[in-house]
C-alpha cells in the first residue's frame, strides 16, 4: 500500500521587479500605492546605509571594534522594524540595524556597542526588546520565550527574531519553530538569506529547494519573498504579524537578499567569492529598486536624493561625534567587562577581573 499522507509548498512573492516597476499580474498590497509612506521608509533605508559606511571607516581607522556591516539587507530589515508595535518584542542577531533605528535604537548606541562599551546594551527604544545576539541562532529561543509568556498573560503581543541562511541550520532555530508549532505561540521568524554563511554558499549549506520549507517541516506556515523588494518583505511581515497576534500562530518568512559587504570588518569575502556574482547582485540592490519606482511615481528626483545624502551625513556625523565623545571623556571602568554576565562571579573571572584592574588604562574605545 502506498498514500501520500503529507505535500506542502512554498510560495514565492515579489511586487516590484529589479528595475523598480510593479509586476504585471498580480494583486499588489496597498503599500505600493502609499507614496508618502515609501518614500519615509526609503529615508530611513538611506539613513542605514551611510550609517553603515561611515561605521566601517570608524573600524578601519581603528576608532570602532570588529562591525557586522548591513550593507544589502536594508529594505528586509525595515520591513522588520516598520511592521511591528512598539509593545511587540524584538530579538536581533547583530546587523538588524534599520529594523532598531525604527523601534528608536539611536545611531550612537550601535557604536557604543560595536565599540566594546558595555553601555551601548542599554539602548534607546523599547525595554523589552533584546540586545544584539553573537551566538549564532540563539536569540531565535529568546523569542519563543517572550512569545509563551505574551500567550500565558493573554497580550495580543507578538515576538520576533532574525536569523540567517546559515543560523536556519542550528538547532536553535529548528527548536523554536518546534516550541511555536507545539505552543501556537504569537511569534514570527525572519530567514534573511544572503547567500553566505561567512564563506560558505547557500548551495554547499543545504540540498532542499528553500529555506523557508523548513518552518512547514514544523507545522508553520512558511513562505518566501524577494528581500530586496521592500514592499513585498513588509507585506509578507504585516500578514505574519497579524495572524500571531490574532492567535493563529507562528511563520516563518525567508527573505532572499544579498551580502553586499564582507560578512564582518574581520573577513575579506574575496578571498572566497567571485567580483562577478558581487557585481550582478548590486544590480538588485534594494535601495536602487525602490528609488526607481519613486521615481517613476513623480515622488523623488536627484535633487531630493542629494539632499538627502546630506541630512543623512549630518545625522551620522552627529552620532559619531556623540560616541566619541562619551568613551573619550566618560570612559567606561575596565570592571564593565566583568560586571554583566554573572550574579556572582565565577573564582576564574574574578582573577581576570584583578588582573585587568592592573593595567592603568581604565575604558574607552581602544
């Protein structure tokens, strides 16, 4: 005997082509037609990116440590940011720069913190949230959690976290969609796939179709969408969000984009990737895209994108000399390394700590 017992599929989204014009034949969301909207998503998409120029130069003049640089994920991460409340949970990974900028993480506090200050933890923005997460995948469960407790306390809030191509293959990551599937819990998880895990490609990390799929292998609804075109990340969000808070469950989404940078100012991604493939992928970059339909819809021109630039110099110009000045003139102890990890610090930990308390330097940004 032989039945199918079980068939899924993954459904793929994108609203607006590489060019930046609408796709024939399909229903397009109302966010294509909000111009004004767009064009405030644009800004901050703008804002991110020369935010994120300006922190590697900071890393490669030695006035910033080891930066995780966001340079491509820019319309997946606003999409994030821009679709949540302020009371819903947000757990990074450590480049969802645009998605905090929006929930009111400030410019300076994403230096303070690629700085090594311990400060740069306690940001701007929603208490709730959670800081920047090293340890691959991990922040995935963090969200599980704060979703079961909004579903214990009947909130109508949702929980979501980011992981990328690589991270969707932790165990971290499988066991959150499991909790969520088993829990129905209000929670929402963003695949950001961009191609490379450091220097491994999409193709050497796993043979199946998407990534998305493996959300469905939990129960979860799971779909993908063109993470370089901003109206349909957000649309694939505003949907996922939605059903979470109504108390219909989790989904995953996977965003396919592109890592236009080096994975951190630590690698050199031409030692593992051809300028080729760098070349072609500028070509779909999300900023271009949407300003193009701007364009196209009489809402932006060049002398609205220069000024622009320049605002946006200012503002991160303005943040830079903020950082600078705090761990210049309001240093840090060197005790901060040791002061947050442990209630009662472990007997190795308290060596290091005398040990450090040696050296006459006591904080900054060196």
């Amino acid at each position: 005997m032989a039945a199918t017992i079980a068939s899924f599929k993954v459904d793929y989204f994108r609203f607006l082509d590489p060019e930046g014009r609408l796709v024939d034949g399909v229903q397009v969301p109302a966010l294509a037609r909000d111009v004004k909207q767009l064009v405030s998503l644009y800004k901050l998409m703008t804002l991110t990116r020369v935010f994120d120029k300006k922190a590697v130069a900071l890393q490669r003049t030695g006035k910033l440590g080891t930066y995780a640089s966001c340079l491509g994920h820019e319309a997946a991460h606003v999409a994030i940011g821009s679709a949540m409340r302020e009371e819903d949970c947000f757990a990074p990974m450590y480049r969802e720069y645009a998605a905090q900028f929006y929930r009111g993480v400030k410019m300076s506090d994403v230096l303070m913190y690629w700085g090594g200050d311990e400060r740069g933890n306690d940001f701007a923005g929603p208490k709730h949230d959670f800081p920047w997460c090293v340890p691959i995948a991990t922040q995935c469960l963090h969200a599980a959690g704060a979703a079961m407790a909004y579903k214990l306390h009947g909130q109508p809030r949702v929980a979501v976290s980011v992981v990328g191509d690589g991270g969707s293959s932790k165990g971290d990551f499988l066991e959150a969609i499991n909790a969520a599937s088993a829990y129905k819990l209000p929670l929402v998880l963003v695949i950001v796939n961009n191609q490379w895990a450091i220097s491994v490609p999409r193709d050497k990390q796993n043979n199946a179709r998407t990534l998305a799929q493996k959300g469905i292998a939990g129960g979860l609804p799971s779909v993908q969408v063109d993470g370089n075109d901003l109206i349909a990340a957000r649309w694939a969000m505003d949907k996922a969000i939605a059903a979470a808070r109504e108390g219909r469950g989790a989904s995953v989404i996977e965003m396919m984009t592109y890592r236009l940078s080096d994975h951190t100012t630590a690698d050199d991604a031409r030692r593992y990737r051809e300028q080729d493939e760098v070349d072609t992928a500028w070509k779909h970059e999300p900023l271009l895209r949407l300003r193009s339909y701007l364009v196209d819809q009489g809402a932006w021109d060049q002398v609205k994108e220069e000024e622009l630039l320049g605002e946006c110099a200012e503002r991160v110009q303005g943040a830079v000399d903020e950082y600078l000045d705090r761990v210049t003139n309001d240093p840090q102890p060197i005790d901060a390394m040791f002061a947050y990890m442990f209630k009662n610090l472990p007997h190795h930990l308290e060596e290091q700590r005398e040990i450090a308390r040696r050296f006459p330097h006591k904080g900054g940004h060196h």
